[in-house]
C-alpha cells in the first residue's frame, strides 16, 4: 500500500542527506561565473558543470527541517528548489517534466535569532548545501541523475547503487520527481492526469 507523502516528510532530494551521513558534504563555496546555460552542461569527462545562475531561474518551493527518517539533526535547515524555466514552461503546459530539467536543491542554514526577529526562523546566509536532479535520456539509464556540488567546481554523477534512485522511483509522483511537495505544480499535474502514486 502506498505511504502518503506527510508519512514521509520527505525533502526533494535524498542525495544531500546521504552525502551528509557519510560525511562527505560541506558547505557549498561561493558560485562562481561557470557560463552554464539553463540546461545541463557537461565538462569531457562527464562531470556536472555548476549551474551558477540556479537563483534566476523559477522558485518551486521552500521546507524546513523535512527528513526521511524520524532522526531529528542537529541543526535546523532550509531547503529552496529551483528548476530551469523552459522546464517550467513545458511542466505547466503538460504537466511532466521533460528532457535537459534541471532541478537544483539548495539547503541553507536556519536561525530563530537576528534583527528583530521574535518567533519562528529565518534563513541564513549559511550555504549548507547544493544539489542537482537532471533529467537527460541520452545520458543516464532511467532517465534522471543526481549530482551533489561540495563547491562551484563540476561534480561527478552519483552511481545507480544509491538510495536517492530508489526512492525517487517509490515515491515521486511524477517521472520520479517529489512534485507533491510543490503546491503550485501539484495542481497542475493534478488537472492533467500525470500523477502516479507512491508504490511504497
């Protein structure tokens, strides 16, 4: 039987997490100018290029503290998602997401106090994190991969072996994607019959 998405409050991607407990990423260095296009761009070797101007493209959605486990971390963290805007474009027209998507997962620290702030929490200037989910059929088998940038250096896929691959396929609900957890495109893949359930 399928979990609904609350049950699993999860964020957009698995794979800044994953690299979390491993210990392998740290914060995300300043972007650099890399002149990459709002489509996925690749070096020779087929690493990643950073997609420097992520924070012009459309703005999805924002969480706070969301987790697949029921382990609380140590520190209290936001998550910003991003997507190129001809992907935008296509995923309002048809309700899926099509070839050379990017969506880019950006975790930032939060903070309850500065200035005059009294409740609640804030974000920080604290750059914690950046990750890429690209959708390029000619390039990875099932379609999408999953990058996580340590600095505005190019980045290597992950391998097929980790988790975020599995659990994008139980339980995004559009071509892999966790579009449950965006309200505005929620509707949208609603009205046009694109969703499919979570099989776990």
């Amino acid at each position: 039987m399928a979990r609904s998405a609350a049950a699993h409050a999860a964020v957009f991607l698995c794979a800044f997490v994953v690299a979390l407990q491993a210990g392998a990423a740290g914060p995300a260095a300043t972007p650099a100018a890399t002149g990459t296009a709002a489509a996925p761009a690749y070096t020779e070797d087929g690493r990643l290029q950073y997609p420097s101007e992520y924070r012009d493209w459309v703005f999805l959605s924002s969480g706070i503290d969301m987790s697949y486990s029921d382990a609380m971390r140590g520190h209290s963290m936001f998550d910003n998602v991003f997507v190129n805007r001809e992907a935008y474009t296509e995923f309002v027209r048809t309700g899926t997401w099509p070839d050379r998507t990017i969506l880019v997962l950006e975790v930032r620290g939060a903070s309850e106090q500065g200035s005059i702030n009294r409740h609640g929490k804030f974000q920080t200037t604290q750059l914690m994190g950046l990750e890429a989910h690209v959708r390029d059929t000619a390039r990875f088998a099932g379609g999408w991969g999953f990058f996580v940038f340590r600095s505005a250096e190019p980045t290597t896929l992950l391998p097929a072996s980790a988790e975020c691959y599995t659990c994008h396929r139980e339980h995004g609900v559009v071509a892999t994607t966790f579009v449950q957890f965006y309200p505005t495109l929620l509707e949208i893949a609603t009205r046009k019959g694109t969703l499919t359930p979570e099989t776990h």
